[in-house]
C-alpha cells in the first residue's frame, strides 16, 4: 500500500482550509536512468476529496505533475468534527484514501 496522505483541516468560521501531501514518485516516462533506459510513466490521474463523504473536489492529473505532489483547497460549510476524505488513483491501479477531521 502507498504511503499516507498527510492532511490537515482547520476551520475558519464556516470554511474549512485542508492542506494536503501525496507521497508519489510522479515519473513522467520521459526520464532515463543511470543505465540509459528509460523509467516507466508512473502518476496520479485522478484526486478526490469529500466532505462527510459528499464529494466536494475532483481533479484529473498527469505526468507533469511534480514528485510528491501537493495541494489547498477551501470547503464552505464545514463545523468542527467533520470529515474530510482524501483519495487518488494512479496510472498503474495503485490507490490510497485517508481522512481526517476538521479542527
């Protein structure tokens, strides 16, 4: 399994700011290696998150997305204790899901 997503919620009056890191080496496909060959495409294509399990967030990305990728976004009608759930897919099938709580 992929390492975790690391997350954090903190809620701002009636707005929830989630911080998020993705563990993931991001290889484009196009980068060789000591020996010359090339290092097979290996990227997220797909990033959801949900709020209390509705979805709020969906992004479709590809190979030129950077090694460990990062990314902030605002949920609107967040109260502390609620769930915030992040997922992503990548190209080879690989998946991972974490959640954490709004503070």
């Amino acid at each position: 399994m992929a390492n975790p997503i690391r997350l954090r919620a903190q809620l701002d009056g009636d707005k929830a700011s989630v911080r998020v890191l993705i563990t993931h080496p991001m290889e484009s496909g196009q980068r060789k290696d000591d020996a010359g060959q090339l290092v097979a495409a290996w990227y997220i294509q797909e990033v959801t998150a949900s709020h209390n399990g509705k979805q709020v967030l969906r992004l479709g990305w590809g190979p030129s997305v950077s090694k460990n990728p990062s990314l902030q976004f605002v949920v609107k009608g967040a109260q502390a204790g609620d769930t915030i759930a992040v997922s992503w897919r990548d190209n080879r099938g690989d998946t991972r899901s974490d959640e954490t709580t709004v503070s």
